[in-house]
C-alpha cells in the first residue's frame, strides 16, 4: 500500500491532513494514534471502519466523526478478494487540551453520555464547503499561518455541534474526550466471525496481547485460539445443515482466511469436509 498525505500543524500538532491511500490492502489500525478525535470526509473509494463492537461502511461522499479509541481500516472485498483500489479523504484532528482552551466555560460536564465511539455524519452544504477550504489550504500552505488555522478549528466545531445537535458546543467538545465504554466480553462475541489475529482483537480491546490472553482465558475457561475456532467451526455446521449457502461463502462467513483452511480445521473436528458433511445430513 502506498500513502500520500498533505498536512497542516498547529502547535507542533497535524490538525488538517488530506490522505491519499493507493494498492491493495486487507487491514490497516487506524490513522490516527494519538488520544485525539477525528473528522474525516471520504472524497474518493470506500472503506469499511471497524470499532471495537461495529462496521460502519463508508463511500465516495460521507462523513464520520470518530472519538479516541482502537480501531482499523478495512478495503472493501469484491467477491472476497482484496484488488488495487484507491482511497481520498480530508481529515481533521481534535486534541483534548488544545480544543478546550479554544472556548471559555465549564467543560466538566458530567450529564453527558456520549452513545458513541464513531459516527456517520449528514454532509450539509456548510460542511462541504468548510471541507473544500480545508483542501485549498492544503495545497496552498503559506496562506495557513497558526491563526487561520485555529479559526478553522474553531468554525469545525461549531458546525459539528450543530450536525451533532449538541446542546452546547462546551457539552460537544467534552464528549468528543469521554471515551466509549466497551464490555469485554461484547467485543469478542460480536467479532466472533471475523478473521481478526489474537494481536488484532487485542488492539481492540485496548490490551497487550499477553494481558488480553490472560483475560480471556479468565473469562472463557478456554484459550482464545481453542474457543473462536470452536465457535466459528459451529456456526459452519448449523449453515451446513440449515442453509443453501456455498462451503466457500460458508468458510468466508465464518472468519476463515481461505477455503482450504477451513476444510482442513472442520474435517479434523467433525470427521468429514464440510461438503460429506452437508450431505450426510440430508440423508
């Protein structure tokens, strides 16, 4: 995968960067890593944004307003296989202690609570038109001294808060900074059929992979690898038997990298592929 970007700093900070992402790719984390929160308007492609507990889907035109947080960015399979495509987006990137200094008031607003880790957004005509200023400074650095930029920070906000249908743009700004709160167990059952790496599902749950090893086990009773195989290798043999679907579909569906794969780990639990085992069912 190739990368391409255009950035703007504010205080040593990238808060403005136009991202071009070129070549074939399966999944990459997120591309922000800091503590801070992001705009992104999708100008070009597609991508599929996981979050710990959710996919969002996201084309040529949308926006999404992501919290701080672990999360990857997945190029959008056709017919399961991963061809050359490429991805535009502008972002935006808010930091904590920098955007509050921005607006007067009390930001410790405990009432809040932010249903959220990452959103799509309604691109309004403002929206767009800010996103199009963004791009033109972009390409024209020298008219973007700290002060433009921080206006343009500013005027961001105010038009989120107002998509977002904040009561306040201090309540805005301080649920952008309250992290979602994930339950543990939520995030692997609702990632059970993906094809997420122990290391991967470990981002996700915010952990090092040995801690996240240890909590699962505490958890399951069982190892991760044993206790996601048996899962997927289950739910192959409730769709062997009660669906139509291709073993191919079957094996994709159920988080397998490949078709021989999974033939191979279902033949050694069941005692047939999963082909013998479909029609061993019908008879």
């Amino acid at each position: 995968m190739q990368l391409e970007h255009k950035e703007l700093k504010y205080r040593g900070k990238v808060v403005f960067e136009s991202i071009k992402m070129m070549g074939k790719f399966r999944r990459v984390p997120k591309i922000f890593n800091e503590n801070e929160a992001c705009f992104l308007f999708l100008t070009k492609g597609a991508f599929v944004f996981r979050t710990p507990t959710n996919l969002l889907h996201f084309n040529e035109g949308d926006a999404m307003l992501s919290k701080c947080g672990n999360y990857f960015i997945e190029q959008v399979a056709i017919n399961d296989e991963f061809n050359e495509s490429t991805i535009v987006a502008t972002g935006a990137f808010f930091y904590p202690e920098m955007v509050k200094e921005f607006f007067t008031g009390d930001l410790s607003i405990e009432s809040i609570k932010p249903n959220f880790d990452t959103t799509k957004l309604s691109v309004e005509p403002l929206l767009k038109a800010f996103v199009d200023s963004i791009n033109y400074m972009l390409d024209n650095p020298a008219i973007a001294d700290e002060n433009l930029i921080e206006t343009k920070l500013k005027e961001l906000l105010l038009l989120l808060s107002k998509t977002e249908k904040a009561s306040s743009i201090h309540q805005f700004i301080h649920s952008l900074f309250i992290p979602y709160e994930y339950e543990f167990r939520d995030i692997i059952q609702l990632n059970l059929f993906s094809n997420l790496s122990l290391e991967e599902l470990a981002r996700l749950c915010n952990m090092s992979l040995a801690t996240f090893k240890r909590k699962f086990t505490e958890t399951y009773k069982q190892s991760p690898a044993k206790y996601l195989l048996e899962q997927k290798l289950k739910n192959a043999q409730y769709l062997l038997e009660h669906s139509k679907i291709p073993v191919s579909d079957i094996a994709h569906q159920c988080g397998f990298d490949d078709l021989s794969g999974f033939n191979k780990a279902f033949k050694k639990e069941a005692g047939l592929s999963p082909s013998d085992y479909r029609l061993s069912r019908k008879s």
